[in-house]
C-alpha cells in the first residue's frame, strides 16, 4: 500500500484520538457512564443499593428522630466524616433517598475527574480519565452505591495534589481517613515516599485535630473512634481471599463440610467451618504484618534515594491490594480502592516518570468486571455454590494476589536503581493540579535539588 493511500488513514486515526482525548467527549462519556451505572444500581438484578437504601438511610433518620447519632452517642464501623455524605444524601427527604446518593456520588466523582483530566488542561492524561470510566462501568452498581465511591475520590485528588499542593493533599488524605479507615496506610505511604512529607503530615495532622474537636464537642467522646474495634468480631465473608478455602469446602458437601450464614449484626453472608474462627482471628495481625513489611520495604527504598515518582505508584499499589487480600471482609466495593493507585501510577506514567502501570490497569479492569458478575449479577448462584461462581470467584481472588505480586516485585526492583540526588527534580513529577503551581523544594532535602534546571530524572524502562 502506497504512503499517499495510508496518509488519509492516519490523518482519521489522528482525529479519532483528538477526539477521545477532548474534555468535551471524557464529560459526555462521565455522564454516561454514571447514568448507566447509576440505572443499574436503580433497577438491575439484586439490590445493590441495600446499603444505602436501608443502612444509611436508618442511620440517618434514627438519628433525627431519637437524637442519638451513631459514631457519636453510639459506637460505629466507621469514621465520623463517614456520616456527612449520608445526612447530605437526605435533603430530600427519605423518598428519594437513594437517587439523592447517587447524584452527590456524581457530583463528588465529577470533582475528582475534572483533576485526573487535568481540567482538560493536559491532554497526556485523557487515557487516565478513560480508565477510571471504564473501572466504574466494569464494576457496575457498586461502584457508586457504597460509602467507599466518596473516600475513593477524595483520596485520588488528594494524591495528584502531591505534587503541587502537598498541604491541600495532607488535608483530603486526612478526611478520606476519616471516612474510612483504610487510606490510612496510604498516608503512612505517602510520608515516607514524598520529599514534601513534613506539609503533608502537618496540614493531616491539623485536619485530624479539627475533626476530633467537632466530633468531641457534639458529644463524640470515645466513640469516635469506636471503628477501630467494630470489625474485631466478624467473621470472614464468602468473597474474601482468606474465605475461598472454606467455600471450596463447603461445595463438598462432605460430612462436616463448611456452611454459610447470614450474621443478622452485620447484614452480611460469612463462612462456618473448622477453623474459620482461627483465620478471623490471625486475619487482621496478618494484615497489618503486611504493610508494615511493605513499609519498612519502602523505606529501605527511600535511603538508596529513589524518587517517590518511582516509589510510590507500586507502594500505594501494594498496600491498596494487601488491605483487600488479607481482609476478613470480602466486598465488592473494595474493587474501588484499586482506583487510587492505578490513577496515580497512570498519571505519573504520564509525565514520564515512574514504571508503566498499563499491566495493573488492565489486571483491576478484569477484576472489576468478574466482581460485577458475582455481585449483583449472579450472587445467588454464589450462595448456592454454584461451581462455575466459585470458580470465578477463585479466580478474582487469584488476580489480587497475581496483582500484589507486581506491586512487591515492582518495589524490589527499585532495590537496584541507583539515583543521584543532584539530579531528581520532584516537582513535575506528577500533573499539574491547576491552579497550582508545581511546588520545588522538599522539607528533607533528599530527592530534590530544589532548583529551577534540576535535570529530570530519567524513568527506568519497563521490561
């Protein structure tokens, strides 16, 4: 084929991606896909919206009507910000409850794309915004029908404001912490790995402060941090990691085979079997035995020098996917938190710092879309131990660990590379968060130079 019968091709091809790169298209696709997302959740299979339509909810008018609000007066599985979202969702009354959530996920989502879009500023990271619309759209309706969609989109702005406003990142870090719990381990993360650490942890700090002084004035006491021990007593539930052994067993069927039940407590299905008990209880040391390995990994990491461009992508990554495979709870929403550290891995990629994370990306995608067909889609097939769920279901589970194992591996290759500190500039590392300018100038003085002609650092090639 000739070039002058190629060029007409390439020249629509070019269109094309101009196109799928336009802030136009990535807003009309966001209303899209949260309207299809959103219907789903509305009127597709199951009830997806339970949670919000009979657990928030109930929160929320027993508290207005008895005064007695839970994270308050009462202790509560989650953080007290938790409970923000939930009174908001009800301005318009009980009735419209849970088409009110979905609008303020909307609303809350449509904040955090316009910073991964870069406001359209920046058309490096269009691909990025399209990958977040297609996790939604693979996990379907619980994506937005859970508590999880509002901490997601905090903490995914508060990381790309690491770059240009690591104070204005300590602060959306800490209140994504205290509406649930596990962004946490992504804040310890973020203190070893950014040069910026001493702005983020004090405005973190601050925020946190602020936060316990309001909950203490309205009466919060102790209870504010009764999420803390909420959790110790479950159980494991069908569609965690640490579960599959004993669902297996229960498809057996043998004498003193494994069961499921429905604990009425905390409204969820959990497994029954020798020595279930036992894994529930090693489960939440185990947990935090794995991040603190991974922490200490990092730290390791930080005094061979290496950038946080490089670090922090795969850390985020690997905490991120540990806090789900070693998790006593299984839910489906959990798919989400993979959001934060694939963004932010996609958008330092972007700048060409930091590994390609185009194979987690796809590997959350494929999570994401086999978690939609166990819940809503098919969930009492799973119940019923069907085998062809529960092969799907060992197969999810399998991918978080195929997915953790890259992050590990990626964060032991960094063991390796060997950096100049003359020669890391850490202020572009990652998409200008307008308007913001990109801040130089670390509060430790390792990994970056502070200078105006810091020459970048040169991003290791993926093999």
């Amino acid at each position: 084929m000739t070039d002058a019968a190629l060029r007409p091709r390439a020249a629509a091809w070019a269109r094309l991606v101009a196109l799928l790169r336009s802030p136009f298209m990535l807003w009309v696709a966001f209303i899209l896909a949260h309207l299809w997302v959103g219907s789903r959740a509305l009127y597709g299979p199951g009830y997806p919206l339970g949670d919000v339509e009979w657990v928030y909810k109930f929160w929320v008018q027993h508290g207005l009507v008895s005064g007695q609000w839970v994270g308050l007066q009462t202790s509560w599985v989650y953080p007290i910000v938790a409970l923000l979202p939930m009174i908001a969702a009800y301005a318009f009354g009980p009735d419209l409850y849970s088409g009110a959530w979905l609008t303020m996920v909307m609303i809350v989502d449509a904040a955090a794309f316009a910073v991964v879009m870069a406001f359209g500023r920046d058309r490096r990271v269009a691909h990025v915004a399209w990958w977040w619309l297609g996790l939604l759209v693979a996990l379907g309706p619980v994506a937005l029908g859970r508590i999880d969609a509002v901490t997601v989109a905090v903490a995914v702005v508060g990381l790309l404001c690491l770059a240009s406003a690591p104070r204005l990142a300590g602060v959306l870090l800490a209140v994504a912490t205290w509406i649930k719990v596990w962004p946490a381990a992504i804040v310890a993360a973020v203190l070893l790995a950014v040069p910026s650490r001493v702005r983020v942890a004090v405005a973190a700090g601050v925020t946190s402060a602020v936060i316990l002084a309001v909950s203490i004035a309205l009466g919060g006491g102790a209870n504010t941090f009764g999420f803390i021990t909420q959790q110790t007593g479950r159980g494991l539930q069908i569609e965690s990691g640490l579960g599959t052994f004993w669902m297996w067993d229960a498809f057996s069927r043998r004498p003193g085979a494994s069961t499921i039940y429905y604990d009425t407590s905390i409204l969820t299905y959990q497994v029954h079997g020798q020595g279930v008990q036992t894994a529930a209880a090693v489960a939440t040391p185990l947990l935090a035995l794995v991040t603190l390995a991974l922490l200490a990994l990092a730290i390791v990491i930080v005094r061979r020098g290496v950038a946080a461009a490089e670090l922090l992508p795969p850390l985020v990554l690997a905490i991120t996917t540990a806090l789900i495979i070693f998790n006593k709870v299984g839910s489906p929403q959990f798919v989400t938190w993979l959001a934060v550290p694939v963004i932010l891995g996609l958008s330092t990629a972007a700048t060409g710092r930091g590994a390609s994370f185009r194979f987690p990306a796809a590997l959350s995608l494929v999570i994401a879309l086999l978690t939609q067909v166990i819940y809503p889609s098919f969930y009492q097939q799973l119940l019923a131990l069907n085998v062809w769920m529960l092969l799907i279901l060992s197969a999810r589970n399998l991918l978080y660990l195929v997915l953790l194992a890259w992050a590990v591996w990626s964060l032991v290759r960094l063991l390796d590379t060997g950096v100049d500190l003359q020669l890391v500039d850490e202020s572009n590392w990652l998409p200008r968060v307008w308007p913001f300018a990109p801040e130089r100038g670390g509060d430790t003085g390792q990994g970056d130079t502070g200078q105006e002609g810091a020459k970048p650092f040169s991003p290791r090639s993926e093999s």
